[in-house]
C-alpha cells in the first residue's frame, strides 16, 4: 500500500496532495516508506538547512544548503517557499548484469521549489528521497533569466554529523588518485577525504556519504569543517572555478546511506537506484566473463610493456597466451603493450603520446586475433592514455573502430597521471565530462568500458551497461612493485570503495610468493582468501590475474573455472569493516550457491548458518587455508574438501590470519 507520508508546520500540521500548491511552511518532514529515516527541511529566515534522523536517532543536525556563485553572489538566503510536490514510488527492475538480478526502488520524495524575495529573484529546486536504506536529495537550478554563463565557486552543502565515530579514508587531492591504503580516523580527526566515505558512529549506526548519477558537474570530497560538521567540497578545474555551466543545472544526488550493520551497507542498491534506467537500446555485445592477461608478468618484471628483448605483447608471447586461456577453459585474454608508445618512462607525469591504431613492430593483432577466434578466446583492447587526453580524443575515433573492425568488444582504458592533461584532476568537472564522453563513445562502437585510473563510480552502469567495472582503490598489482596491501586492506574494500560499484581488482594469483617473478615481493594473502575475493570482490569481468601457467595442473583451480560472474542474488552473511565478512551469492544461470570469507591479520573460525540456501540437498566444496596455513606460514596451501549440507546445516570454517575460504555450493 502506497504510504503518505507528512508535510509538518512548525507550529501546526496539515496535509497536503501530490503536487497541490501550499502556502508557504517553515518545515517539512520526509519519511521513508517504512519511517525507517526522516528528513526534515527547515526554512529559518530565508535560509535553507536539513536534517536527518534514523527511527528515534539522530544522523544529521541541521546543515546548510545553497551555492556560491562568482564574485560572490550567494544562493543561500533570502528564499521563500513557493511550492512543493510530494510523491511515493515503488518499482522492481532487472539489472541487465550484476549482483543482484531484480532490485527494488522504493522511497517518498518531496520536490521543494524556493525562489528569491528580492533581487533577481532566483529560482532554486530542492528534490528530497527518503529510503529505508539511506535518504539522497540534489538541487535543480531551472532555466530561467540567466543571461550570463554560470560559474559555481562553492556548494555549500554541509553533512553535520550528531555523532563522532570511527571511519575509514583516504585522502583527496594527493598523488596516485584513490590508489591508497585506507586510514582509520574519528570523523573530527579528518582532513579533506574520497568518498565513499564509511562511518561507524558512536551512536550504532553505519553510515557512508557519496553521490549518484554524476555527470556534467564536479564530483565531490568531503572536508572537516569544525568537529563532526564536515563540508561538501567539490573538485575545481586548474582556474578554481568549481563547475562551468549556462541557463540551468542540476547536481548530483548526495547520499547517505544508513544501516544498523555493517553488511547492511553493502546489500543497499540506493546509490543504482538514483540513476536513470538503462539507455542502450543495443546490448548484444554486452557480456559478463573471466579473463587472462599478459598483464601480471610486466608487473612483476618478467615482461615489459615496451619493445625490447622482453616484451610482453609480442605476437609471440600473445599465441602462448591464447593457448594456455583454451586449456583453462577460459574465453577472454587481455593484451596490454601492443601499440606503439610505450618507453621506460611511459608512466611519468609526461603529456606522453601513445598510438592507437599502430602495432608495436613484433605484434600483428590481425595474426593474432584470427589464432584467438579460432581458438573460442575473445580479445579485450587497451588503450593507455597517459592522462594525455588531448592526444586520446584525437585517436579515439580511429582506435575505437580498429577494435570494431577485429571483432573486439571490450576495451580497458587507462588514464595514468596525477592530473589530466598534467593539469586537472581526474575528478574534476572535466574529468567527469571526459569519463563519461568516452563511455558513450565506446557505446557507439560496441565497445563495454574497464576504466583504470578513473573517476569514481556513482552507479552510472544502470544507464550504461557497457560501464563494466573500474580500478578506482590499491588493487592487486600494488602486492607486485611495492610494499604490498596488507591483509586488512581486502577486509576494509567491501565496506568503502566497493559500496561505489564494481571494482576490477584482479584477483586469483596464487603464486604468492611471486615465485616465477623477480623483484622479490609477494602476495599480503593466503592462496584460499584470493579464491574468495571473487565472491566478497564483485565485479561481472574478473581476472585471473596470475600467469597462467601458475593454474594449469593445480586442484584449487576448478573453483575459479566455476565461479560466476552474474548472480540472481547476494546476501551479506556476516562482517565487521576491516575485520572479517563473509558473502553468499547465487548463480543467475543454475541454482549453485558460493560463498567467500575472508578475515584480516587475525585467524578467525565461523560456523556459517546455511539457512539461506534453497530447499534440497547441496555438495559443499570448500576451499580453504590447509591446517597451520596463514599469511607467514605456507600461504599458498589450500586444502579441498567435501560434503553434503542442507539449509538445516551449520558449515564450520577455520580462516589463518590473513586467510580466507571459497566455498561451492553444488546443487544435487
């Protein structure tokens, strides 16, 4: 039943209907479907703020709402109501790929319309959405008489939090985009941070602040203000100016998701449910999979990217390849290095000039694409840009259709660099145009999008599906050129970056010691916990990152051979940010369960309640860290063992430190 929800003056309560015109209230009270969070708006004086509660606590104190434009000229005061429309919605829609097939969108919302008294008299929108899993809202600035371009210098969006707690970051306007490990932190205790940005306050509750369905506007980061009052803090362009825009706009939704557990944060789809249905009306191309690569071997220094002696994308090295992902049983093989351009020194803060189009002198993609067609193996593109953007969009065209013209419809696009053009950042408002410019351009040639060094994922897939996943945090290859993640890393990553959407970490390397490389560095877990992080990690392309030949002949294998990359549901079984979760999800294409568990750097046992697996009987085949195996003691064992379960069961799981456990759920 469609619930209403009230519209509160201050001193007395009325009722009102869908878009009925109201006199003008002081406050507004939003509830989400079940009362679970509330938002309240408050006009006091001309001056717009809102507030947040979750049932009796509350999450948000009053906080300030409005613009600064140049020389400046404020929106932010001086307003007056002049109308408001209410709504309720309720819809289920199928994801065209993901971690869950059918995801419910349902929420109350209130669009309140404000208008100056004076001067100008400018209108300014406030759309509010209240969830039982979180609350959003975004401003709209309509067409009206603006003759001039608008330049925002500062959105004065506040998040005044009632509650210190601890939370985890990294931090914003630094080196190496989001490629950092996460620092733990009261929220009084931050500096200017990435979001999502997760919360654990001290008053219970998980929260994590982000944004939906960015586009034509500068993401944001957060910043302390004073305390627990922390500040919306959008990304400038080179020239301090925040977003260019002319006659109208409308930002992106600011979310906040809230949860009583952690794992609650994980199964809420708010952040999808914020942007629009799918726009491709063209999805033929668009396929899910697992995929090898010449890709760890330059990593860890037993390849380059470079034209030399050692040279990974050679045709050669490219026909082994193809041959080794076949007798694996796998379909794609990723090729990175092939084209001309790469030099010792590619990744230095150069406007480096890559070809998009021209193979490097021992590659020929005609040769090898014709051996991989004919071997059933697929291959995905790469195209390296060097944060050379300039150059990129001149070849973009001709790169694309190159692509097209062998039959490839998956491209990795890399954005290596501090800065853009050595001068904007990455999530800037140029940034966020360029991202997104790309993605649809890649619609048009039938190409699916892995951005790495991109900008950060605000659910634009569900629009997008050719958006198939991005780096966007410290992912795999740091355990191969520097210190190394520590175990704790993968434990934190379900809990931030991953709440963004689907992140290409590239798991599933169970040389840990990097035995078959040579610069002498290893991997921060255990053999099991990589087979794990393919159901904790989603992700619809996984790789398998090791060397190939690091699979053939090894038992524990035939779990990455069997784990899926689409699912009809995922459940969160248990979890603590930074410790330990344990995920479940079932198999969009059988009725085969899997889990994945994986701890930190303490050993940790469970006794995992089996009871969401469907009526019948099910083979528990369990990959886990063999007896006395953990992070410093024989890593790469892993022990395989079987035995039959029901829902009625309890499934017992010993985790070494820094460990894990894969678990395949056979339906019998």
């Amino acid at each position: 039943m469609t619930q209403r929800f009230l519209l509160v003056l201050l001193l007395t309560v009325a009722f009102f209907s869908c878009e009925k015109e109201t006199k003008t209230p002081t406050q507004y009270v939003l509830q989400s479907p079940e009362k679970a969070n509330t938002i309240t708006f408050t006009l006091d004086n001309g001056m717009p703020t809102y507030m947040v509660n979750h049932g009796d606590k509350e999450v948000l104190t009053p906080s300030k709402l409005g613009f600064v434009f140049k020389n400046n000229d404020s929106l932010a005061s001086n307003l007056e109501v002049v109308n408001t429309k209410e709504m309720a919605f309720d819809e289920t829609w199928e994801q065209v790929w993901g971690e869950k097939h059918n995801i419910r969108n349902n929420y109350n919302g209130l669009l309140v319309e404000l208008q100056e008294k004076t001067n100008a008299k400018r209108k300014l929108n406030i759309e509010f959405r209240a969830f039982d899993d979180g609350v959003a809202f975004r401003y709209i600035f309509p067409k009206q008489n603006v003759q001039d371009s608008i330049f925002i210098m500062n959105e004065l969006t506040e998040f005044n939090l009632k509650d210190d707690g601890d939370s985890w970051w990294i931090p914003a306007y630094k080196t190496n985009r989001y490629e950092h490990l996460f620092t733990q932190t009261k929220v009084s205790q931050i500096d200017s941070v990435h979001t999502p940005y997760t919360i654990k306050s001290n008053g219970g509750l998980y929260l994590s602040l982000h944004e939906a369905d960015l586009k034509n506007y500068a993401s944001y980061t957060v910043a302390k203000k004073q305390g627990t009052h922390l500040d919306l803090d959008l990304m400038p362009w080179s020239d301090g100016v925040k977003v260019r825009t002319t006659d109208s706009f409308q930002t992106p939704w600011r979310t906040l998701q809230i949860a009583e557990k952690p794992g609650d944060l994980i199964d809420s789809y708010l952040v999808l449910n914020l942007n629009e249905p799918n726009k491709l009306d063209d999805l033929s191309y668009i396929e899910t999979y697992k995929y090898t690569g010449i890709w760890w071997g330059m990593h860890i220094s037993k390849y380059t990217f470079y034209e030399g002696p050692k040279h990974g994308a050679s045709t050669e090295n490219s026909l082994e390849y193809i041959d080794q992902t076949k007798k694996l049983g796998v379909h794609h093989m990723l090729i990175e290095g092939w084209n001309k351009g790469w030099t010792p020194t590619w990744y230095e803060n150069k406007m480096h000039e890559f070809s998009f189009t021209q193979p490097t002198d021992d590659f020929d993609y005609n040769k090898v694409v014709d051996y991989a067609n004919k071997n059933d193996v697929k291959i995905i593109g790469y195209h390296e840009t060097g944060s050379n953007i300039i150059n990129y969009k001149k070849q973009i065209d001709a790169g694309m259709q190159l692509y097209k013209d062998l039959g490839i419809h998956d491209v990795k696009i890399g954005q290596v660099g501090d800065m853009l053009n050595m001068k904007e950042w990455h999530g800037s408002q140029f940034g966020v145009e360029y991202y997104r410019w790309v993605l649809e351009k890649a619609a048009q040639y039938q190409l699916t999008v892995n951005f790495h060094e991109p900008i950060k994922d605000t659910g634009e897939r569900r629009t997008y599906p050719n958006m198939m996943a991005r780096e966007g945090a410290r992912g795999q290859e740091y355990n191969a050129w520097s210190e190394g993640n520590p175990p704790s890393h993968t434990a934190l990553l379900p809990f931030t970056r991953l709440l963004s959407g689907p992140m290409d970490f590239t798991p599933g390397v169970i040389d840990i010691m990097q035995e078959s490389g040579f610069n002498g560095r290893r991997v921060h877990t255990t053999a099991a916990k990589q087979l794990a992080l393919y159901v904790v990690f989603y992700s619809p392309i996984q790789m398998l990152a090791d060397l190939p030949e690091n699979y053939i002949g090894k038992p524990e294998f035939q779990f990455l051979a069997d784990v899926p990359t689409d699912w009809e549901d995922t459940k969160v079984i248990n979890a603590e940010i930074g410790e330990y979760i344990t995920t479940v999800r079932k198999d969009i294409n059988s009725n085969d369960w899997y889990l994945g568990s994986i701890t930190n750097e303490e050993a940790r046992d469970f006794e995992i309640d089996l009871s969401f697996l469907d009526e019948g009987t099910y083979e528990a085949q369990i990959y886990a860290d063999a007896e006395g195996t953990d992070i410093d003691n024989n890593p790469a064992k892993v022990t395989i063992s079987k035995q039959e379960v029901t829902a009625n069961d309890k499934l017992p799981l010993h985790l070494g430190a820094g460990g894990g456990a894969a678990v395949r759920f056979k339906k019998l």
